[in-house]
C-alpha cells in the first residue's frame, strides 16, 4: 500500500512545471508586448505619420500574435518545435525593431526637411519619448530571445554564450543556479539606450555587440536631434 501511494507521488514529482519548462515567468514580456502594442495603437491615433509604411494594421496583428503564443503556448511544445517556433519568435522581433527603426528614420526625416511635428515642441517630447521606449522594449525583447538559445535553452546552460551578467562573472554574490530573465535584459536595453554603453553587463558574441550599436546608434539619435530639437522649440 505504501508503494503504491510513493509511486504516484515521484511521478507527480518528476513533472516539470511550466516555469520549469520555459525557464522563466512569461508575463514580463508579455506586458513588454502589450505595451508596445497600447503604443503603436496610440501613436497611429495620436501622433501624425505614424504606422509602418501604409500598413498600420500590420505591426499591432504581429505583436497580437507574439502575445497569444506567450500567453497560451504550451511550453512543453515550444520546447519539442523550438526549431521552428524560436526562428518566428525572431523574426516576428525583429519586426518590432524594425518598426521602431522606421520610426526613428521617419522623425529624423521630419527634423531635416521639416514638418508640423518639429514645430510643436510638446508633440515631438511625445513621439520621441514613445520612440525611445518602442526602442528600449523592442531591444529587450530581440536580447532575451537570442541570448544562449532562449529562455526554455538558459535554463539548461551552465555558461552564458552571448551576454555575461554580473551574477554569471562572479557567481559568489548571485544565489545558486541564478540564471538572467526577461527583466534583467529590460535593465540592459534601457541603460545600452541611456549611455550609449554596457553597463554591468558584457557582451561576448559578434551578434550582441552588434545589436547593441544598431541600439545605441538609435538612442543616440533620438537623444542628439529629436530632444535637442524640441528644447530649442521651446525657446
């Protein structure tokens, strides 16, 4: 009797949970989705000539989709189709950088040759700020995905592989199995677009370093002509 009630019990015990299986809290980046998402909605209502090209329906459907999969993907499948399903999680990022590249461009475009936008200090603050921060989501988002594989692969790695935070480069202050989640790479692209630099943490392949200068770069721009501009507005 006794064996037959410790049997189920080791069973119901050796079931990885679904944090377990996708290594990490799925609502952090959802939100950060929702976010851009309430964004993007409100900068095509609100702010003029925005939206990617003449497709406005096309960037909110894609982060839609991104936000179902987070919230009703089963992770156990993410984990066994993680072939397919991490390379669309990808591009459908890289979408959302994509979109806040444009946008950069097209305000940048507005401050050389001139429009309504540049001339009402108030309007500009506002759709630079929401540019900075599509920015800074969109970039946290493209780290936490390509970093070691994803977050479901993190879990399973001993050693990171394309950025070192400082809980991995001195194990002793972190607690044990510590591994980076979608918040510490939220703290990474925020300080990347607020100095233009790393932090605490260190880029270690080809492919981080370059995605945080296209990061920096964008930041830089946004910092250097669109606020600049808009002080100047103001006097």
């Amino acid at each position: 009797m006794d064996s037959s009630h410790a049997e189920p019990g080791r069973a119901a015990d050796s079931t990885p949970s679904d944090h377990q299986i996708f290594g990490e809290s799925r609502w952090p980046p959802a939100i950060a989705v929702f976010i851009f998402l309430l964004m993007d909605v409100a900068g095509s209502i609100w702010l003029p000539r925005s939206g990617i090209l003449t497709f406005p329906w096309l960037l909110p459907t894609v982060e839609t989709v991104i936000l179902i999969v987070l919230l009703f993907g089963h992770p156990g499948g993410l984990v066994k189709q993680r072939r397919l399903l991490r390379p669309i999680a990808i591009v459908l990022v890289l979408a959302m950088v994509a979109s806040a590249l444009w946008a950069t461009i097209r305000l940048t475009n507005d401050l050389i040759w001139g429009s309504k936008l540049t001339n009402e200090p108030a309007l500009l603050l506002a759709s630079g700020g929401l540019v900075w921060l599509g920015n800074v989501l969109s970039f946290a988002l493209l780290f936490w995905l390509l970093d070691s594989g994803g977050p479901a692969q993190r879990a399973r790695r001993e050693r990171p592989a394309d950025f070192a935070f400082t809980q991995q480069l001195t194990p002793e202050v972190a607690p044990a199995g510590w591994r980076p989640a979608f918040l510490d790479y939220l703290h990474l692209a925020f300080t990347n677009s607020t100095a233009f630099s790393p932090t605490d943490v260190m880029p270690l392949s080809l492919r981080a370093k370059y995605a945080m200068v296209v990061q920096s770069t964008v930041a830089l721009a946004l910092f250097g002509l669109i606020v600049a501009r808009a002080v100047n507005a103001f006097h």
